[in-house]
C-alpha cells in the first residue's frame, strides 16, 4: 500500500479538477443500482444525493454509509462510476489507509470492462483513463496482477485512439 506524499496528493486531486466537469451528466441519471429491500443502496443514493463529486469525502461515507466503501462503487450504475469516481480517487489520495481494497476493487471493476465490452471505460475520455491509470500506478503495489490489469487498459485506450483515427472523416 502506498500513502502518497501531501504535494502528490494536491497534484492529483488538482489534475481530477481539471479533467472532470463537476457538472452533473445531462439530463437525469441514476447514479446507483436500486434492489428491492436493500438498506445499502438506499443509504448510498441518499449520500450522493444531488452532490456534485468534489463534495464528496471519505467522512461522508463513514458517517453515513455502513458499508465498505469499495462495496459503495460496485454499486453504482456505469454512469454513477464515470460521475463519482474522481470522489473516490480523491478519497483514496486523501485517506488511502482507510479506504482499503477500494483502489483494487476500482482497477478490478475497469478491468473487467475491458475485456468484456467497454461500455464503462468508453464514457471516459482517454485523458480521464490516463489519469485513472496514473493514479493506480502511484497508489497500488507492483505485481504481475496488476500490472495485467494496467496493461488491459492502456490497450483499450489505445485501440479506441486508433479507432477514433480510422475513422471515416466526413
């Protein structure tokens, strides 16, 4: 686990600033899946509410979230992943040892798209993956594992630059 130094952290949390709109996404969007008699998902609409992510923080959740706050990102919908998930970058840079497996779970969730169809990782801009995959390489450990994932996902990027560059001009 690496605890990142405090300009490190502002650096990142800045460069999140400038790559993401803290606009909502147009239109009404429901940022987290609902099942039938679940308190958790009902907690976690609650705290997202109609907060922009750079409200978010990892005291809100502890406050008033009961969960993990890894469990919290599986639960919400692509679009809620693609809208909050500088929130919970920025809560990993600002408390990485209370957030856990977040970061794990977060690279295992963009991963997992990638090799299936894409459709979380294609509501990024590729300079918003780089900087996701930026911030798994200064926070998560080495290993062969990881470095799988972070390679799956550089593949992605640039298939989807390649593509964007064969692309029939009109």
């Amino acid at each position: 686990m690496t605890v990142l130094p405090p300009r490190s952290k502002q650096r990142m949390v800045s460069n999140l600033r400038l790559l993401f709109p803290e606009e909502k996404l147009p239109g009404r969007f429901q940022a987290v899946h609902s099942f039938e008699g679940d308190d958790d998902t009902k907690d976690l609409a609650a705290l997202l509410g109609n907060k922009k992510w750079s409200e978010i923080t990892y005291l809100d959740f502890k406050r008033k979230y009961a969960g993990p706050v890894s469990e919290a990102f599986c639960y919400l919908t692509d679009e809620g992943k693609q809208y909050y998930m500088p929130s919970f970058i920025s809560m990993v840079v600002a408390n990485r040892v209370e957030t856990d497996d977040l970061p794990e779970v977060m690279l295992y969730v963009l991963y997992k798209d990638a090799c299936e169809r894409g459709t979380l990782l294609s509501k990024f801009s590729s300079p918003q993956i780089e900087a996701i995959i930026s911030f798994f390489e200064t926070t998560l450990e080495q290993n062969r594992t990881l470095t799988l994932r972070l390679s799956k996902l550089r593949d992605f990027v640039k298939s989807r630059k390649t593509v964007s560059l064969n692309a029939p001009r009109r």
